[in-house]
C-alpha cells in the first residue's frame, strides 16, 4: 500500500508506547505510518474515572476516525464499550501482554505484607472490590493521574501503594517499580486488561486486511472476545467491578490428542456501591468458570456471565460507560 496510514492516539506516554508498537510492526512490513495525537475529554479532566467514564478516552478517538482525520485508531482494549460501533470495523487484536495486575508499594512490600490501615491507591472498582474482599484491612482510595503521576504519590508518601496494569508498566519500561505481581486467584483482571484494540473505518477494507495479515493474533481476540462477552451480557459497563481472564490451554479429546480449548474465569461484586464502598460489612465476591471450545469464545462468555446472574450478579448492572 502506496499511502500513508495516519495512527490515532492520545497523548499520553502510555498510549503513545502501546500505538508505538503497533506502528512499528506495520513499518518492519513496509508500510509508512503517521502518528496523530488526538486530545481526549478524559485528559482534560481531573475528575474519578467512575465519574466521566471510560468512555470519554475512546469517543474522540473513534470520532476523529469515523471522520476521516485518521485511517486507524489504537485502544486499550478493557476501555472500550462492549457495545460495536456501526461506523468502525475491529480489524486487529495483536498478542496480548500479560494480563495481571500489580503491585508498586513502598519499602518493597506485598500486598500481604501491608499493615492494615494502609493507603491504597486504584481508580478500579474491580481492583478495589477483590483487594477489600481479601480482608487484610487495607484502606483503598480512589485515584486519577497517568502512571509516572501515581507512582510518583508512593514515593512521596502519600499512598503506600498503587495498583496499576502491569501490561501498561511493561510498555512503558517500568517494570522495576513492581513489588508484587498480583495471581489471578486474587485479583482477576478486567476483560481485555493487557490486550489492544485495532479499529479501522469499516468500508476501509484495505486497511482491514492489512492489519489483520500484519497485526491480528488469533488466541488473544478469541480469549478476549470471550471475556467481554461475559462483560457485555452482565450489562455492566467497564466500570462495573467484574474481572474476567480467558486463557488457551491443552486437553485430552476422546481420542487422547492433544486439543487447545478456552478457560474462562471470572467474578463479580454483587454489593458493590457506585460510590466505591461494599454494602455491609464485607464484600461479596461471586466466582465463576468454564471451559470450552476455541470456536465458541463468546458462546461461552455469554454462559458464564448467565451463571454468574443466576448467583446474584444481576445487582451490579449499570449503565455502558
């Protein structure tokens, strides 16, 4: 392709690094790529994120595409609505990084390790519902700010620690600063955490197939698909507390060969208040998961999220952020 391909991306050094990686790729295949910078109403503002929503990151973005300003749009994936934008065309999901979240906290402590009290600072409900239900008596803040912002309050004192994506550190070449990689089995991540979203017009049918030929992997949308499926029939919104991680893994058939299949776990808060505060004394944490083919990814994200509603997950269903 003889043209340019004009890249959205927000300004920020996270954005900046993740659309980087998709521009490289395309440019080691030959292609000449632009970087636009598009200013969101998200960077604007200083307010919670469960206030103006996650949303606010994404629309300029999709906006700036839908008019022709850009020829492709790179996203964190988990800030995208679960509902498809008609105008735009998902073209590429690239391999995803790892999925799990982490720990930065002062004196190179765990979360275990925190005294109760502590400050933790997270501007997830996700993140703050699982952390409270482990019962280690730590005081979870809400906070704003880019990731050098909020590292920088652990530093200063002002929190003992923040949780952060650790995919975001990586790209960003702050690994360093983690204490503690957080398992799954404690804090499950958001659907489609550490996974980029590649969006494209959807009459752009050339720029469609070269991303899918130079970008797209295959196992990330399957197992990403999977996840915001769940997410999408729970009709939470990405701000709701609902974590969910789908991996590839080997099984036997009938015949003892060796197939890949889908796993699917996820969890829901079902008392948790839009304030950010459990209902009650403790937070209730709902658990679910299954396993299934690679072909029915969403087919099964659609089942355990009516799992997860038959335990009482029906409570959190808010508004699409």
């Amino acid at each position: 392709m003889s043209r340019t391909i004009r890249i959205g991306t927000r300004g920020s050094a996270l954005a900046l690094a993740q659309t980087g990686t998709i521009a490289a790729q395309l440019e080691q295949s030959g292609v000449t790529v632009e970087l636009v910078t598009v200013v969101t109403p998200g960077d604007r503002s200083s307010a919670p994120i469960a206030e103006i929503g996650v949303g606010v990151f994404t629309t300029a973005l999709r906006d700036a595409l839908a008019a022709g300003t850009v020829d492709v749009a790179v996203h964190s994936y988990k800030d995208l609505p679960t509902k498809p934008d008609p105008r735009l065309s998902l073209a590429a999901v690239p391999p995803r990084a790892d999925p799990r979240d982490a720990l930065v906290a002062r004196d190179s402590l765990t979360l275990g390790e925190l005294p109760p009290g502590s400050r933790v600072g997270t501007g997830s409900p996700r993140r703050a519902a699982q952390i409270q239900a482990l019962g280690l008596g730590l005081d979870i803040v809400a906070i704003r700010g880019n990731v050098d912002t909020r590292i920088r309050k652990v530093a200063d004192g002002e929190f003992d620690a923040v949780v952060l994506a650790r995919a975001g550190l990586a790209r960003l070449g702050r690994l360093d600063v983690i204490t503690e990689v957080l398992d799954p089995i404690q804090v499950l991540p958001a659907p489609a955490q550490g996974a980029l979203a590649v969006e494209c017009r959807v009459e752009d049918v050339d720029t469609e197939h070269l991303l899918q030929s130079i970008v797209d992997d295959e196992a990330t949308r399957v197992a990403v698909g999977a996840e915001r499926a769940m997410l999408a029939a729970l009709e939470a919104g990405c701000n709701a507390p609902v974590g969910a991680l789908a991996e590839v893994v080997e099984d036997l058939d009938s015949d003892d060969r060796v197939v890949h299949r889908l796993s699917l776990r996820g969890v829901a808060a079902a008392n948790w208040t839009p304030d950010g505060s459990a209902q009650g004394s403790a937070v209730d944490l709902l658990r679910a998961s299954a396993t299934g083919e690679m072909s029915d990814g969403e087919q099964l994200g659609r089942a355990l999220a009516a799992e997860l509603l038959e335990l009482g997950a029906g409570v959190l269903s808010g508004p699409e952020s």
